[in-house]
C-alpha cells in the first residue's frame, strides 16, 4: 500500500513528465503566491442589463474582453474564493459558460535577513 508521500512523489513525477511543465516543487500555501484564471461567457438578454453586468465586472475588478450583440465574455483572476464568488453570482446575469485554468503557483520569496 502507498503513504500518502509516495502517492505525492508518484504524481510530482507523472506532472514533470508533462511536456508544457517546466518544474514542479511542493509549496505550502502560507509560503505562495496563488492565483487561477476563468473566462466567464454571459447571454445577458435585453440591452439594459449591460450596464449593471459592467458593474458587476468592475466590483470584481475583472476585464471584458469580447462583445457581441448576444454575449459578454470577462475574464478574472484571484484566487478560488474570488473566482468562486463571481461564477455563483453570474447566475443573476445570464450566466452561459465557463472556463477556468486551475490554481497556478509561484513561492514567495522570503527578505534577506540583515546582518547586524
């Protein structure tokens, strides 16, 4: 039977073989940067609902980056919580598809201690 490590090292492995994976490290989430990404299609409907969808973009401090005469595409970044709270609140506003990366992660770097 597999511990819970070798489970972990067996996929760390399975992941750095990928070919579009550069590295692969262990991070504790106190100690990274994280965030994820989602492309959020709406159908808003009548035209007087855009303005108060742009609202809602803004409040969230997301981007519209396609329009169309049926659809509104935003894009937003955060973390999962924030993504989250977006997609379950797109509901209110015509909400069609949904694409999200998944977390991505970079350590933080920790300040040089200073010698006294």
């Amino acid at each position: 039977m597999f511990s819970d490590y070798n489970r972990f090292d067996q996929v760390m492995k399975n992941i750095d073989n990928l070919i579009d994976v550069r590295s692969v490290e262990p991070l504790e989430e106190r100690d990274a940067t994280i965030r994820e990404l989602a492309l959020v299609k709406f159908s808003p409907g009548a035209p007087a609902t855009r303005p108060e969808i742009m609202s809602f973009v803004e409040t969230f401090r997301a981007n519209i980056v396609d329009m169309s005469s049926d659809t509104l595409t935003v894009e937003i970044s955060g973390d999962s919580d924030k993504i989250n709270a977006f997609i379950d609140l797109s509901k209110n506003f015509g909400l069609k598809k949904v694409a999200r990366t998944g977390a991505v992660a970079l350590a933080r770097e920790m300040p040089a201690k200073r010698s006294q």
